[in-house]
C-alpha cells in the first residue's frame, strides 16, 4: 500500500490513506528524509514475519523444557 505524507502537526505525520481518509502517525515511525508530499510503502515483510514467529515458538518450546 502506498500513501502520502500530507503535512506534520507537530510530533505527527498527517498521512493520506489511499482511500483519500487521514490518519496521525508519530513522526519517529516515518523514514529518515520524509517530507510534505513524500510517497510512503507500507508492506508486510513475509520472511522476517516467518523468522520472528519461529523465533517466539523456539522461546516458548524451551521455557517449557522439562
């Protein structure tokens, strides 16, 4: 999905969804060099998803361990 960085009020990215609705998100969460007009992706990253998850399943296998 890609949206749009409208204008920042104060510590906020106003963002404009793709179906034309804004939203507030605080600004430390937009991409270093993000100004007034940038285009944003915003995307799921499947393999580090996987990675995580196994990560989290390995952890609550061994806290388990008998």
């Amino acid at each position: 999905m890609k949206v749009v960085i409208d204008r920042f009020e104060g510590n906020f990215a106003v963002i404009e969804m793709p179906n034309k609705q804004f939203i507030n998100v605080p600004r430390q969460l937009m991409p270093e060099g993000s100004k007034e007009g940038s285009v944003i992706s915003i995307e799921v990253d499947i393999a580090e998803t996987e990675v995580r998850r196994e990560r989290a399943e390995s952890l609550i296998k061994n806290v388990w361990k008998d």
